[in-house]
C-alpha cells in the first residue's frame, strides 16, 4: 500500500511539500516495519505501531490533497471548502471553552506535517553544510548552493503557511485519510488520487 510511484521532484512549493510528505512517511513506514518485527516490550510496540500507522495515513492524505491541488476535482473542492469550513479559527464566545480534543487532533495533524516540511528543509541545510567545504568546482558548487538555498527557502515557507491554515489541514487529513483506509479495504489503488489513474 501506499505511493508506489514516486512525484517527480520539482522547484514547485506543491512538488516540494509532496516530496517532503511522500519521504517523510516512507521513512515512517520503514519504523513501522522495524515495530511490527517485534523489536521492543509488547505493550510499547502496540502503541507504536498504532501511532505511525496513523501519521503514515495522514501524511498519505495530506500528500493526496497536494498531488490533487493542480487539477482541483469536485473532491478537493469539496474537502477545501469542509476544510475552511470546520477548520477555521473561531474564537471563543460568551465564555465557552474549545473542545481540547478538537485543538489536540489540530495540533497532532499540523505536527506530523510540519515535521515531514522540517525534516526535508535540515536534509537540504545539511547539503549546504558539505558544500561549505572545500570544492573542485567552485562554479558548480555556487549554483548548487544557490538552488539548495531557493528549496530551503520554500520549505519555510512552507511551513509557515501551514502554521496559518493548521485547522484546515488537520480537516483535510481526518477526511482523505478516511477515504484512503475504506477504498484500501475496497481493494483500490490509494497511490494515485482519483481520475490519475492510467
């Protein structure tokens, strides 16, 4: 299961925060392996698995939404619009408190995505770091640095954006992550999103 066909890697903030999300679960999904195989108390492995398993889904989801964005079906109109809809900040009125379950999966949504941004933005910083060393291509190393800084770039913003719109994309992964778990049990293709398959 899963994104079998890798996105193309591209300089697009969309392509980007694909190949953020799309690495980010895989590299989950490899931690999910290791739990199963039995490594660690039995009690521990449970909630583990349980708990990658469900950022693996709404990494999926997330990624799912993104890879639609450029065509924008009925679908992601529709889970846009859901999306702004429960998603969107309200404050708090006549003394009434928010439902800390509610502020707790927005959190736990934005994090799990936020973190696939971070962690392709320290592997781009990290590849900076190297080219800071002495090179026998200095041309070449200044335009790799130069492009390495524009994708570092995107990623914060990126996040930033994120930071932005966290209720909205913690209503987007609960809803596509539900779609992707029934059309799994239904034996379909939860790769590509609809009208993408050949």
């Amino acid at each position: 299961m899963g994104f079998q066909k890798p996105f193309r890697v591209s300089d697009s903030p969309r392509c980007l925060a694909i190949e953020a999300v799309t690495g980010r679960a895989g590299a989950l999904n490899e931690y999910l392996v290791v739990y199963r195989a039995g490594a660690g108390r039995r009690g521990r492995r449970v909630r583990s698995v349980r708990e990658l398993r469900y950022d693996i889904e709404r990494l999926r989801a997330w990624a799912w939404y993104l890879a639609a964005s450029s065509r924008r079906p009925w679908w992601w109109r529709l889970v846009t619009h859901l999306g702004g809809l429960f998603g969107r900040r309200r404050r708090e009125a006549n003394g009434r408190r928010r439902d800390p379950r509610r502020s707790m999966q927005r959190l736990s949504s934005f994090s799990v995505i936020d973190r696939a941004y971070a962690a392709l933005q320290e592997d781009f910083q990290g590849r900076l770091l190297t080219l800071a060393l002495p090179q026998t291509e200095p041309e070449r190393s200044a335009a790799c640095r130069a492009h390495l800084t524009d994708k570092v770039d995107t990623l914060r913003g990126l996040r930033g954006a994120l930071v932005a719109d966290a209720g909205r994309a913690a209503v987007v992964c609960v809803l596509l992550a539900g779609v992707l778990r029934l059309r799994g049990w239904l034996g379909l293709d939860v790769g590509l999103a609809p009208g993408e398959q050949s």
